[in-house]
C-alpha cells in the first residue's frame, strides 16, 4: 500500500471506529490489542491480512460519503 493511502487508511480507522473495534479487529486477526487508537490502527493496516475494503465494509453508506467528500477537496 503506498505510503499516502496507508496514512489515510489509518486516518478513517482512527475516526470513525471505537478503541473496542479495533481491538475486536485485532483480536480477531492475533495481534496484540494495546495502545491508543492511532496505535491500534496502524497495527492493523500494516500488520494484519484485512483488505482495506474489508474493514472500510463495516462503516455506514453515510460516513462512507462523508469520507469521499474529504477526499475530494
């Protein structure tokens, strides 16, 4: 993943989901599930297998809106 979209990536998972997300995440996928959300989920964009659309799936069409109007400006 290039290193732009990862932060931005990061960025989203920061956002728009809970700390116990997160961890639910990471739990799932055997990796440790401490530190504050920025660690959490930079810890799963790069160390777990999830695709990014994956685990972008899990946020509502309007936060997904909201997000590619941020994009766009």
């Amino acid at each position: 993943m290039k290193d732009m979209n990862y932060e931005r990536l990061v960025d989203i998972l920061e956002k728009y989901f809970l700390k116990d997300d997160l961890q639910s995440f990471l739990e799932e996928a055997g990796l440790k599930k401490s530190g504050n959300k920025r660690e959490l989920a930079e810890r799963l964009v790069k160390e777990s297998n999830y695709e990014p659309a994956y685990l972008l799936s899990y946020l509502t069409k309007d936060i997904l809106f909201e997000i590619c109007r941020e994009l766009d400006k």
